[in-house]
C-alpha cells in the first residue's frame, strides 16, 4: 500500500517540485496546499499518511497547521494521525522547539537532496523522529540545559533496564530501528518493543522528544566539533 502525502507551501514550484519527486519515488501526493488553512482542511478531508508543512505560509503557519492537525486526533475509526514533516529554508532554533512543541515528526531543510526527502517520508512513517544534522547539533549545543530537568524526569530514567538506556543512547546518536537491531544484534521488533518501553516509561510523546531529553539529562554527551559557525 503506497504512502499517502499532502505538500503544503505557499510557492507553487516548491510544492510541483515535491510532488514529482515523491511521485518519482512510488509515494502517491494526494494533495496540494498554498496555506496552512487549506493545509488542515486537505488533512482533515484526506487523512494522509504524511504532512510536509512548511513553517512560513499565508492566513495560517505551518506551526499553529500542525498543532490543530495533530489536535484532531481520530474518533472511532481506530486510525492514525497524520505525521508532520517540517520543511523549511529557516533553521533557527525557535522554529525547531516550535516545530516540537506543535508535534512535529521531523524538521529537515528544504536543501535536501531527492533520495532524502523521500526517505524521510518514509522514516516518520516507522516511528522514527527526524531532524537535519546541522539543526540537531545546534538542537543538543546550544539547548542542553540540565538545570532545567525536573527530579521525576532522572527518577524516571532510573526505571530503564540496562538495555533500555543502551538503546536511548543510540536513538540520541540518529540510529533508526535497522540500525539499533544490527548494532545490538536484536529483531527490528524487539528494537520496536524497547523504544515503545522507553516513551512509555518517560511519558514522551515520540522519540525525537526522548533524543532531546537524553542530551538534556546528560545520558549523552554532544559531539565536540571543530568546524565554524555557519
């Protein structure tokens, strides 16, 4: 069954260039968005898989689209959310934690090469967070602030299993379920099992929250980089 997308961006060849892209990768773009209105209208309608929601639109952001996106959570039908990814040409933090806050899945640059973004798509579809390389190293240097984590939040870290901070420490390092299975030598289901285990046991709403709250804890340490400020 073929992933279901709608784009949402104020400029016409963004959104045109999207579509074939996804198209060209077997992802079926079932709607076309110029503002955040019509955004929530289109996936309220259509019940995508996936939302690719620009931040700067006309009438309605791409921040407050997502938050009553995601607010319309399903009735009786038993069905899934549709999942937002963030595509814009601003990485400033603001966005980034706006874009979390909302409830975002993934917050990539709209500098992404084709196979990425299809990937991407794909990605927040498994359960996986997203976010660009260059925002989450400005995401765990400039924002890693531990004095702000609250005494449940390290009692509930307390309550992982070995093996289950083991796994957080690698979803903080960008490890996808694939990669967790292969590296730990588990089924990508039991990998599922232990993420499920951690978000439940954290209260997080999804694993981008547990990354952000692992380099905040200070269970992972940033990477120190040599490279200049862009």
């Amino acid at each position: 069954m073929s992933l279901r997308v709608v784009i949402a961006d104020d400029q016409e060849l963004v959104r045109t260039g999207f579509a074939m892209i996804l198209r060209s990768a077997g992802i079926d773009v079932v709607g076309q968005a110029a503002d955040g209105l019509e955004a929530v209208e289109l996936v309220a309608r259509l019940r995508p898989d996936v939302a690719l929601m620009d931040i700067r639109m006309p009438r309605l952001d791409g921040l407050e689209a997502t938050r009553r996106i995601l607010a319309r959570r399903p009735a009786s039908d038993g069905g899934e959310r549709t999942r937002i990814l963030i595509l814009t040409t601003f990485d400033l933090d603001r966005y980034v934690y706006e874009a979390l806050a909302a409830g975002a899945s993934g917050f990539l640059l709209k500098d992404v090469s084709a196979s990425h973004l299809a990937n991407a798509v794909r990605l927040v579809m498994t359960g996986d967070a997203l976010l660009a390389p260059t925002i989450t190293r400005r995401l765990v240097e400039r924002h890693a602030r531990r004095d702000a984590i609250h005494a449940d939040t390290h009692a509930r870290l307390a309550g992982l299993t070995p093996r289950e901070l083991e796994v957080l420490r690698l979803m903080a390092r960008g490890h996808n379920n694939r990669e967790l299975a292969d590296r730990l030598r588990l089924s990508e289901a039991t990998v599922k099992t232990h993420v499920t285990h951690i978000l439940t046991k954290l209260d997080l709403r999804d694993r981008i929250h547990a990354v952000v709250l692992a380099y905040e804890t200070g269970l992972v340490e940033p990477a120190v980089r040599a490279e200049p400020e862009q």
